[in-house]
C-alpha cells in the first residue's frame, strides 16, 4: 500500500516537472481573452467609421437644405435621401435601404427645436412614425436627423452595444441651424 501510494506521488512530482505542452496550455488561457479583445476593437473602430460617416453624409446633405438649392430646386425627400446614401458610402459601404431613415423638420425657434426632438426608441424599439420632410423657407430653423440601422457584427457584443432589440444601433446624427436667407432667381 505504502508503495502504490510512493509511485502516485512520483508521477505527480513528474507531471509538476514536465515542461512539455506547457505552451499549449498557456496559449489556451491567453487565446480566448486575446480574440475577445480583437473583435470587441473591430467592433468599435467599425461603428466610428459608421458614425463618422453618418455625420459627414447629414452635414453634406443639410447644406443644400440649409442654402436653399434643395427648395429652389424642387429636390424630394427620395432624392434627398439617396444623396445622403450616396455620402454615407463614402467611408464605408453601408446598405440604405431599410436601414436609414431621414427626419426633417421646421420649427419657430431653436427652444421649439430643443424642446421638440422625439426619441425614434420607445420600449426598446426603433420607431419611424412621425419621420417627416419640412425644409422649411428662407431663415427658418430647421433640424435634420438622419437614423441608421446598425446590425451588430459580433454576437457576443450584441448586450454592449445594442440600443434595440434584435441585436443591432441606431447610430444618429443631427445638424440644427436657421436657413439663409435665400430668394429664388426669376
């Protein structure tokens, strides 16, 4: 008996020595906080080239409200819309249709704007009810908000960050301002 129990404790001496395999093992502890890392980076620096795109698409866009070219040239919101798709895809090639959604509006003073923004995100839900397109006349304040539906790449991200239900962001980005004081050429 006392020799079995000597032979347990000299194999367990020689797994405590063996250094083979260990890189293994250390590799399987370090792998999966490593990639967890990496996709949660990619995951973030691809929802800033969204967003970064978003604003740049909404700022172009709203300038031609904002001069006036849009009204004088009888732009629709359909237009409007697919030049701001046009200038979302500059960055980064995102799919508009179904996911981006346009709200403009006219107001009578910025307070009434401030005051007046409605959350699209009621109950964990994405609404578009009361999404409309009012540019407005020469020196109104207007506030155009474009919406776009972001779908979470990474499943395991989907809790972080998420803002509705079904794993995906509603990335946002809003220009206020007053128009210029445009007249239309005769």
């Amino acid at each position: 008996m006392f020799a079995r129990a000597l032979r347990r404790m000299r194999v367990l001496r020689r797994f405590g020595r063996a250094k083979r395999g260990s890189v293994a093992v250390e590799f399987g502890l370090v792998v999966m906080p490593f990639f967890l890392l990496t996709f949660g980076l990619a995951e973030i620096a691809m929802l800033g080239f969204a967003q970064t795109s978003l604003d740049f698409a909404i700022s172009e866009t709203a300038r031609q409200i904002r001069t006036g070219r849009a009204q004088m040239d009888g732009v629709s919101e359909a237009e409007i819309k697919a030049q701001l798709c046009d200038d979302l895809n500059n960055f980064v090639v995102m799919g508009c249709d179904g996911n981006l959604f346009l709200d403009v509006d006219r107001f009578n003073s910025f307070v009434d704007a401030s005051n007046g923004a409605n959350d699209p995100i009621q109950d964990n839900q994405f609404q578009t009810a009361g999404m409309g397109y009012t540019p407005g006349a020469p020196s109104d304040i207007v506030v155009v908000r474009a919406y776009y539906r972001w779908q979470i790449m990474t499943p395991l991200f989907e809790p972080v960050f998420q803002n509705v239900s079904g794993g995906e962001r509603i990335l946002v980005s809003t220009m206020m301002f007053r128009n210029e004081p445009y007249m239309a050429t005769p």
